[in-house]
C-alpha cells in the first residue's frame, strides 16, 4: 500500500448498539481500493485522543446509559477532538455521537447529558416516543441523495453555522419538523442515519477517505482516487 491513514474509533467498544461498526468496514473496502492501508484505534475510556495522532475519526450511536457514561469520559479529550475539528480533520458522527459533539441531548429519562459543545446543535427528547424507519435526504449543495434508516428518540436542532447534511425527502431527520437532517461543519458530518451510512452512502466514504488523504499528503496526485466508482446506492 503506498499511502496509510490513522483511523480514530471513539469509543467504539462502548457506542456500537446500531452496527455503525459497519462504517469501519467500508471506509477499510474503499481505503484499499485507493491503495491505502487503514489502521483503526479504538480511542475509549482510559485513553487519551491526541488530534495529531489521527487522519479521520469516526463515532457511532448507542444507548443513553452508554452515552452518559462517555458524556462524562469525553469531557478530558475535549480540547484535543476541538482542536481536530478546528483544523479540518474529517469526522464521521452517528446519531449519539452526533449527539455528544453538539451542546448536550436530554436523554428518554429526563437526564441531560452533557456534550463537548464542538458543534452548536442541541437535542431534546421526544416523549415516549422515537423516530423509526427508512429516510432520504437530499444535499442541497451537490444534489446527491442519501438513504438510511433512522432510529433516535432525540430531536436535534441546529445552531449558527452548522448546515444540514440534507434535505428529508421523506422520514423524519433531525426533529420531524424543519426538514434537516445531519450537520455539516468544517469537515464534520453528522447524520441519525444507521444501515450503516457509508454502506448505502459510498460517495461520503468516498469524500471522507479524500479529505483526509489530501491533509496528510498534500503534495500526492489523488486523481486517480477521485475516478472511483462507488458501489451502487439504493
Ligand atoms: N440514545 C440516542 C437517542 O435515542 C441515540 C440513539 C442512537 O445512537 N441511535 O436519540
């Protein structure tokens, strides 16, 4: 393999309920086939995050008893995972990960659970009652639509320069009413969609596994990796 990327897997042993393990597989299926060699760190509760040790970092969805004990544990890797942000590094965030990078999400009990603020969303909670079922969206910068499955009990809402990473076509998105789903900010995308997304979505693994060749080899011709014909979407 001629290039390497170093692969964040934040708490991947604890936020791992809705198979977005999967996004691993294919960000590891695409990596090859651009002739890079993925190395994958679960970054969990005793370990440190350091933002120059990484390339591209993913965090997947959980439960909210998983969520608030990593809502407490995440708070020392703040300045570190804000730092990785802030300079660009390419971040995939799943649902309760979504979550845990914006402002705080009131879990299904009442119970806030504090996020690391990197992103200016915040989320509610529905009561006794989540969102269940297939979604489209819809980029309103590329055109490209995406498909997932979406299940989550909170509502998010976004906050100044955050965008949506989609328009709902149809199923419910960020909280059922202003026809958002996900964020994008910087090179952080944020989405409710399990199935896992890059599965059903290879254009954002494929975009994803660019943005964070080109940081770490900003002199190599990527050309060829932009040529990539991406599994078939439905
Ligand atoms: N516990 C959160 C919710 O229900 C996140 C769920 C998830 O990651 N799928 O909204």
């Amino acid at each position: 393999m001629t290039y390497q990327l170093r692969v964040a897997h934040l708490y991947g042993d604890l936020l791992n309920t809705y198979g977005d393990i999967g996004n691993i597989l294919v960000l590891q299926y695409y990596a090859k086939k651009m002739n890079v060699e993925l190395i994958t760190k679960v970054i969990s509760l005793d370990d440190q995050f350091t933002a120059n040790d990484f390339d591209l970092a993913f965090f997947g969805g959980g439960q909210d008893y998983e969520q608030l004990i990593v809502s407490h544990n995440i708070q020392q890797k703040k300045p570190e995972l804000i730092k990785f942000i802030e300079d660009g590094g390419p971040l995939l965030a799943i649902c309760g990960g979504y979550q845990l990078l914006g402002e705080y999400y009131i879990g299904a009990k009442g119970e806030k659970i504090a996020g690391i603020s990197a992103l200016p969303h915040h989320t509610k909670s529905q009561d006794n009652h989540r969102f269940i079922g297939d979604i489209e969206i819809q980029n309103q910068e590329t055109g490209q639509k995406y498909h997932g499955f979406e299940n989550h009990n909170g509502l998010t809402y976004l906050g100044t320069g955050e965008k949506a990473l989609g328009k709902v076509l149809s199923g419910h998105g960020n909280n059922g009413k202003d026809h958002t789903e996900g964020a994008i900010y910087k090179n952080v995308y944020c989405s409710y969609f399990h199935g896992p997304i890059l599965a059903r979505n290879g254009e954002l693994a494929k975009r994803l596994l660019l943005i964070a060749l080109k940081r770490r080899y900003p002199t190599a011709d990527f050309s060829q990796a932009e040529q990539l014909k991406i599994l078939p979407t439905y």
